[in-house]
C-alpha cells in the first residue's frame, strides 16, 4: 500500500485512469462487433456505414494510446477487405 500522500494521489489516479482506458477498450470492441455484425447479416450498405462510424472509434482510441496505432490499422485493414469481399 502507498504510504506517501503522493503514492496515494498516484495510486488514486492509476485506478481513475484504469477504468476510463476499459470502457475505452470496451467501446472500441463494440464498435468492431457492429461491424462485424453487420458484415455477418450481408447488408454492405449497412456493414459500409457503420464501418465508417466505427473507423472514427477506432482512430480516437489509437491517438489516446489505449491500443497501438498499427493495431489499430490492422482491425480496419481486416474489416475494410471483409466489406469489400462481400458479394
């Protein structure tokens, strides 16, 4: 346990920060599932508008560093071409 006030206020502001980094990691999850969701149904034009709702997601959480960029362009990379394999 942290015995100086700051360690506390650290301590503090580590579980603050924690929860908010999982329901960001959680909304970016949702967003994906949506898409992927959609994809699954055989709408494009569905499965098209909700992939660009959900890229913005996905690109706001990369620049706060919850996820690394480049995994962030991976998950849209995959849903782009599963979109585009669509017949």
């Amino acid at each position: 346990m942290a015995n100086t006030a700051q360690a506390r206020k650290r301590a503090k502001q580590a579980d603050k920060q924690h929860a908010h980094n999982t329901t960001l990691r959680s909304e970016l999850r949702t967003a994906i599932k949506k898409v992927v969701k959609a994809i699954e149904a055989g709408d494009k034009a569905a499965a098209q508008s909700v992939f660009t709702a959900s890229t913005s997601v996905v690109d706001s959480i990369a620049d706060k560093k919850i996820i690394h960029k480049n995994k962030a362009a991976r998950h849209k990379s995959r849903l782009s071409a599963a979109i585009k394999a669509m017949a």
